[in-house]
C-alpha cells in the first residue's frame, strides 16, 4: 500500500514536470517518503528522457545549465508546526476559520450575533484570483492590511457610484450633444464595471465579518501570538502555555494546536511534557470528536520519545523581543477590536504588521538554490540532501560533476500535504519581500539567501492542500 501510494505521487510528479517541459536537478533530504519519491521521480524522467518518442519533452530545460531547475522534495514531517499554528494571514485564516474548498468559501449562519435575523442562511462565495483582484492582491497579506485596503475600496466605489447616480438622475438619459455631458458620458459608461467591483468587495465584507467573528469569538490572537513567539524566537514561555491550556473557556482544538507548536519547536523534558499534555487532557471528555483531536498530542508525544525528550533544546535568540513580536500581539489584538466594529477597523491598523520570516520549507529550498560553488558550502549541503540528476540511469552524479551555480528556479514540491502558509511564503520569497535574515528558528541553521535582488520562479506543489482541522484528522488516522 505504501509503495503504491508512492508510485501515484511520483507519477503525478513526473507529470506536471514533463508538462513544464523542464529536466530538473532533483534534491531531497535523506531518508523517508521524499526520497522514495524523489527516486522515483528521477527514475520516471530518466525513461522520459531516453524514449525517443519523447524527445522533444525536455527541449526547454537542457540547451544549457542555468535553464535547469531545482525540484526540491519534502515531507511533511519536516515541519509539522507550520501547518498547526495559527497565521495571520487574509487566506490561510479564510482556510482555517471558514469552509474554503476549491476556491469556494462557504459561511455558516451565526448563532453568536445581536442581531437573530442577520447571518441565518448559509453563504457560499467563489473566490478567483484571475477575475477578483482583491483576492488577488490581498489573500497573502496580513488580515489587518486586507481590512484597511478593502474599507477604503469600498468607500471610493461607493461614494463614484453615488456620484455617477447623483449627475445622472438615476437614469440613463444624457444630452450627448451638449459638451459639458462630455465626460460625464465616459463615466457613466464604467458603471458596469463599477457596480462589479462593489459587488466583489461586498462578498470580501460578508467573508471578513465572518473571519474576524470566529477570531473574537475563539480569541484566536492570543494563541497566535503565543505561537508566533514560540515559532520566530524558539523561546516558549512555559507559564504563559500553560495559562491558555487550562483556560476551560478557550476552544479545544485552538489548546491542541498550541500544545503541538510548543512541544514540536521546543522538545521539553519528559516531566514538562506530562504536565501540558496531562492540562489539556483533563479537556477531552467522551466526545469522540475530542479524542480524535487529542490524538494529535499522542503522536507528536510518541515521536518525541523516539527523537529524546528535551534533547538539543532550541538556544533562546537574541532577538526575542524583536520588534516584530511586539506588532504581531498588537496586530491580533486590533483583529479583536475589528471583530466588533469592522468599519472602525482602518484607525488603528497602520503601522501595526510586523515583517515575515521565511519558514522552514522556504529556508530549505534557498538552501539549495544557492551558489555552492565552494566547497564548504557544497559539503554542507550535500550533507543535507540527497542530488539526483534524471539524465543518468539511477540519478546518480559524481560530487565534483555537479551543478553548483545558482538556481533562480524552482519546484517545491511537499508529500503529506501542504497549506497556503507556506505558498505564500515562497512567493514573497521568490518575490524578494522577505529574506533569510531572522528566520524560524526551527529552520535550517546555516542557509541564508541572497540580498541581491534577484528574479526567481518558484512553484508550490502538494499531494494536497490541507489546514490544522484536516492534518490533525489525518494524524488521528494514524494513530
């Protein structure tokens, strides 16, 4: 079962890089699903490249060495946290707060609004980025810059279809042939598109009302401000876990998720770990439901003893009272204020979004992207992942024969599932808007990436997309 599970992954691999019409140098780390899958991966090139018949696949990807990607291979159990903690951004909460499927987010009615006649229908909206700009635009930023951004939208679409409405009577009829209607008829004639982009930007209120209730709601900011700190800084206030786990009003999902972040970036002592996990399990009742969550927490206990409880335990950095940290807690803190009065959402949310950090996979990728052509680095990062090369029979490529020239292009490919956190981390990546400089401690320690800016391609792909609710059920099922 497992080999045949890995066969349809490295298949579908295979696929979408002969689609690319790209030969790629294909790296992963040693060990586990992803190097099954890279080898197979390799393996299914290589035939790919020596049929004849398909000869002129890879003719876009093999007129010279700089056109070769990266095809970097990964598995979820590289990190774990990422897809657990709570974010903050526009669509990875949309994702996790709401029903978000298929680009379509369906919205519950509300039982918790002072108003019983408001939200008793559910709601079903279909975000695409190709038509909705706003989207777009603004599904990777910070919810609270997603906020302001539409608040002032909204209010110029409005106030210029007002306008349009006000000159024209509400009607159609213009004097074309008086000169002062002129312009009035040019404007007139953007209604359309006008009265479209309202209706998008009255869609994003309903999915932002929705979004920033559930946070307020679970008190959402708090957990991801303990977690931010946590994950950025590799310093976990025990006492301050410890508050949030055994506050009986706190949802138990939101406890488990925090617990997991905790236990997989800090690995406490065995005593520490029996007392957090025994917080929380007093929690769990004989719902069914909760003890599948829970199953979550025994897993990554279980995976802990085998690794060793408190073994190598993260250093405390400097920067723990990164500035950043600080517009993170005042960040989540306005998303509650904006839970309850959305309009007034835009007086407080300048300057409060902090900057971004790349995660792990992201850090992974730069690593071997970068110019290795010394031999230091070069050993250093063989000593991290494995090269295949698809043009040799088994992959394999003497040391000194490899590609060490920087990569400016590449596939991220994860096995066991992804999230749009680390989509959009690897866009602004690409991008140039973040940098290594300061990233998650739980990354690789020695990998930097380049300050120049550069122009790179990077695709995301994964076996599947999945938020914290389905990788925790996902988990349970292999419990």
């Amino acid at each position: 079962e497992v080999e045949a599970c890995i066969e349809e992954i490295a298949q579908g691999a295979s696929a979408v890089v002969a689609t690319l019409g790209v030969l790629p140098i294909i790296r992963s780390p040693i060990g586990g699903p992803a190097e099954m899958v890279a080898r197979q991966v390799s393996a299914k090139l290589y035939a790919l490249y020596q049929d004849p018949k398909a000869s002129d696949i890879f003719s876009l990807g093999t007129s010279g060495i700089e056109e070769r990607p990266i095809l970097l291979v990964l598995d979820r159990s590289v990190d774990m946290a990422t897809t657990l903690y709570h974010t903050s951004g526009y669509q990875t909460l949309v994702d996790d707060l709401l029903e978000f499927t298929l680009n379509r987010v369906t919205i519950q009615p509300s039982s918790n609004t002072e108003d019983p006649s408001a939200n008793m229908k559910t709601k079903v909206f279909s975000l695409d980025s190709e038509t909705d700009q706003f989207w777009k635009t603004f599904a990777g930023k910070m919810i609270p810059e997603a906020v302001e951004a539409h608040s002032t939208q909204l209010q110029q679409v409005s106030n210029q279809v007002a306008r349009i409405k006000s000159e024209t009577g509400g009607g159609t009829g213009i004097d074309t042939e008086n000169s002062q209607t002129s312009s009035l008829l040019s404007t007139v004639q953007s209604l359309p598109a006008l009265l479209e982009k309202k209706k998008t930007l009255e869609t994003h209120l309903e999915i932002i009302k929705a979004t920033m209730n559930i946070i307020s709601q679970r008190e959402v900011y708090k957990f991801a401000e303990l977690e931010e700190s946590i994950i950025n800084s590799q310093h976990g206030d025990k006492a301050k876990v410890l508050e949030l786990l055994q506050n009986p009003d706190m949802l138990l999902e939101d406890k488990i998720r925090a617990l997991a972040v905790y236990l997989l970036v800090m690995n406490p002592s065995s005593q520490d770990v029996d007392q957090l996990v025994g917080v929380v399990e007093q929690f769990v009742g004989e719902l069914e439901e909760n003890k599948r969550l829970f199953k979550t927490i025994t897993y990554i206990k279980r995976m802990l003893s085998l690794t060793g409880f408190g073994m190598n335990p993260p250093s405390v950095s400097s920067d723990s009272t990164d500035p950043t940290n600080v517009a993170t807690a005042t960040l989540w803190s306005f998303a509650d204020r904006a839970a309850q009065s959305l309009m007034q959402a835009q007086k407080h949310v300048k300057g409060l979004v902090g900057g971004e950090k790349l995660l792990r996979a992201t850090r992974m990728i730069d690593a071997v992207c970068k110019d290795a052509t010394s031999p230091n680095v070069a050993a250093e990062v063989d000593a991290e992942f494995l090269y295949f090369d698809p043009k040799m029979p088994d992959g394999q490529i003497p040391a000194s024969s490899r590609i060490r020239t920087q990569f400016n292009r590449g596939i991220l490919f994860m096995v066991g599932g992804g999230n749009f956190a680390e989509y959009h981390n690897l866009r602004d990546y690409a991008s140039g808007k973040i940098s290594e400089s300061g990233g998650l401690g739980v990354g690789l320690g020695s990998v930097s990436s380049s300050s120049q800016k550069i122009s790179r391609q990077f695709i995301y792909g994964c076996t599947e997309v999945v938020n914290a609710k389905n990788f925790m059920n996902q988990i349970a099922d292999c419990c």
